[in-house]
C-alpha cells in the first residue's frame, strides 16, 4: 500500500516547535504573553483593530453571536454549504436559523438569493435576521460589499466565517479587516491554512464588541473598573458582570500560531501553486473545477471537484480511498443533518447547495503536498472516472 495522502494537514517546522518549548519553560503557560503577541500579529496582518483568541472557532462564532445579543427571539441566517458550527452557534443562543443558497459557480453564499430571500421574508411579514454570517467556504469570500449593502437597508448585523479564510483577500484588503462586517472568525485547527492545534480568533474594529468578549471568552469576568458595577475592593477583586464561558486559548497554542504566522503568506502562495497545477492536470477530465471570483484572492483551504453525474461520486471517492488518498466531502447541506430536519427543515430549500453535495468530492491540498503525490492523486482519479 502506499503512503497515506490527507486532504489537509498541518505543516510544523523546528521554529514553530521552539516556540513552543519557550513557552513550556517560560512562567506562563495560560492566560500569558503570547497570547496578546499572537492577538496583536493577527491583527496587524487583518489591518483590523481588535483581535481576541479562543479555543476554536465553535467557540468564536458562540461568543460573536452572544456579543451582538442573538437571543429565543431572534433569527439567524447563514449559507448551508459549511460546517454545522456556523449554524449550530444560532442555536446554542436560542436562535432560530435559516439557510441561504449558494452561487453555483462560487459555493459561496448567493447574494441575490439573501436578497430575494429578504424581500419575500419582509413581505409575508416573517422573522427577519438580526444576524447573518455568510462562510467563506474553501477560502472564497462572498461578495461582501453587496452583502454589506443590504445589511444597512435591513438592519442585520454581519459576522464573516472565515475558518477557511485567514491569508485570503477581498478587493485587496486582507480576509479579519471587518470592513464590511461587524466581526470575523478564523480557525487554526490542524486541516486550515496555520494552526494552533485547535484554536480559533475573531477580529473587529468595535471596542465596544470587543471588550464584551473578553469578558465572555473568561466566565464574564472582568478586573477593569470601567465596566465594574461596584468600585473596587482592591487589587485581588473582579466582577462577574454576565454568564461567560471559559473559551480560552492556552500560551502554547498561541506561541505555536504566532510562528506560523510569519509562513502565513508562503502557505497560501504555495496552495495557489498547487491549486493551478491541479486546473491544469484536470482540464481534460470529466470533472468541474472550482471557479475564483474575480473580486477574491482566496486562501484555497479546499480544492473540491464535481464530477459530472452524481451516481459516480461514490465509486470515485471510494476508488481513491482504496488507493490510501484521503478525499473527503465538504459539505452536506446542514439543514439535511438529522437534527435541524427534526426542527422541521425539508429537501429542496436550497438546489444549488444540494445540487453541489451530490458531485462534489475534496482533493488533498496542503502546503507540504509534493508534486508525485498530486500526480499519484491525478492518476488514480483519472483512472477511477473511466
């Protein structure tokens, strides 16, 4: 059998491992210095003002959503193509959710449709979003000024979800520099384009969101005196000023993503190497490739492919799978997911979602992805489509 190839993975060197050690010998191993040296290179790169680590994005979407007050009474909306947490952090508030379609081409949340969905929503005097988060699915952003355009006219509030987005750009500003958001979210787990291990971050130019979630990512706690309800008793006292969580990131897991940080540009130049290698080796196969939009320099955390009839999907992916090439299938619309049908969500609220689900199979990419490995993955595909 020969060796094993991922869909993604981690790519550590010895300067990310020192890091580590540093931090391991060092009096800080939680709640310590490299957290905010991380926060602040994360920021610096976004060109964005705020930063604030957690212990993964699950975690970042939860506490975006409870700093804009997402409540029982409200609604959120997000695109079904992505992983449940971008769903499920409506949820966790109490919220009810709803799903906005894809654009075939992109994969990405379709603008038009959050528009038309909005105008029908507002005319039959339905529940209307207070928050929306469009994904950046694969590293590919939507068309955020458009969506930022709308969310001025209907009054919801933005959180971008960037997991697969860090390193990426839209209209030539980086991917966290909120300009047409109220906040972003990033990953770091292991498959994304740096890790931590696990972690995640979210970036805003709100203070006012941004001190909420200091406090919410530690118990709601807080030791400054301005958001005190009472004056201080002394050095020692804090506040629990609102029901917090404890979503912290630890010392180590920032030392080890703020080493990554300095090769954050070299991982996404390396992906669009290989990104371009893989359109090349698949023009003249029975597959469609996945589309860059114009407006969007994108991460590239995946490379999905469709193949061309639904019913091959299956025999492909396994014929790869017994070849030891770890594809995987990214995603199955979420409101298919046995829980949200039991909420009462049916097939065919989204066709260009499940119409992608059906053909769509993830090719390896990953920064130390050798050009044999990406042949061995050619070859092997090519042989399972005749």
């Amino acid at each position: 059998m020969q060796p094993f190839i991922p869909y993604g993975r981690q790519s550590i060197n010895e300067a990310d491992i020192q890091a580590v050690v540093d931090v391991l010998k060092s009096d800080f191993i939680t709640q310590g210095p490299a957290i905010e040296r991380f926060e602040q290179a994360v920021a610096q790169y976004c060109g964005v003002k705020f930063a604030v680590s957690v212990s993964n994005a699950t975690a970042a979407l939860h506490m975006a959503c409870l700093a804009l007050d997402l409540g029982p009474d409200d609604t959120l909306w997000t695109a079904p193509n992505t992983f449940v947490a971008s769903a499920n952090c409506g949820r966790y508030c109490g919220a009810s959710v709803d799903f906005v379609d894809i654009d075939p081409a992109t994969y990405v949340m379709d603008v038009a449709a959050l528009e038309a969905k909005l105008k029908a929503a507002q005319a039959k005097g339905q529940a209307m979003p207070k928050v929306v988060i469009p994904v950046q699915f694969a590293g590919q952003c939507v068309e955020m000024d458009r969506l930022a355009q709308l969310a001025k006219v209907y009054g919801f509030a933005v959180v971008e979800d960037a997991a697969h987005g860090i390193g990426g750009k839209y209209r030539q500003k980086p991917i966290g520099s909120c300009q047409f958001s109220e906040m972003t979210v990033f990953s770091f787990h292991p498959v994304k384009i740096i890790t931590t291990a696990e972690g995640g971050m979210i970036t805003t130019n709100r203070e006012d969101l941004y001190q909420t979630l200091l406090r919410l990512r530690s118990h709601g706690i807080t030791r400054d005196e301005r958001f005190m309800r009472n004056p201080s008793e002394g050095p020692w006292y804090y506040e629990q000023t609102e029901l917090g969580l404890n979503y912290r990131m630890t010392d180590m897991q920032a030392a080890l993503g703020h080493s990554q940080m300095e090769r954050l540009d070299a991982f996404v130049a390396k992906r669009h190497a290989l990104a371009k290698r893989y359109d090349a080796l698949l023009a003249d196969l029975p597959v469609t490739r996945p589309q860059q939009h114009p407006d969007s320099y994108s991460a590239l955390h995946l490379y999905p492919i469709q193949v061309n009839r639904p019913e091959l999907r299956r025999p492909v992916f396994e014929a790869l799978r017994a070849a030891n090439i770890g594809v995987n299938v990214h995603y199955m619309p979420v409101y298919l997911q046995p829980y949200y049908r039991d909420l009462g969500f049916e097939p065919d609220l989204c066709p260009n979602a499940e119409a992608y689900y059906q053909r769509a199979i993830s090719l390896p990419l990953y920064y130390d992805l050798t050009e044999a490995e990406q042949d061995r993955v050619i070859e092997t595909l090519k042989a399972a489509l005749s």
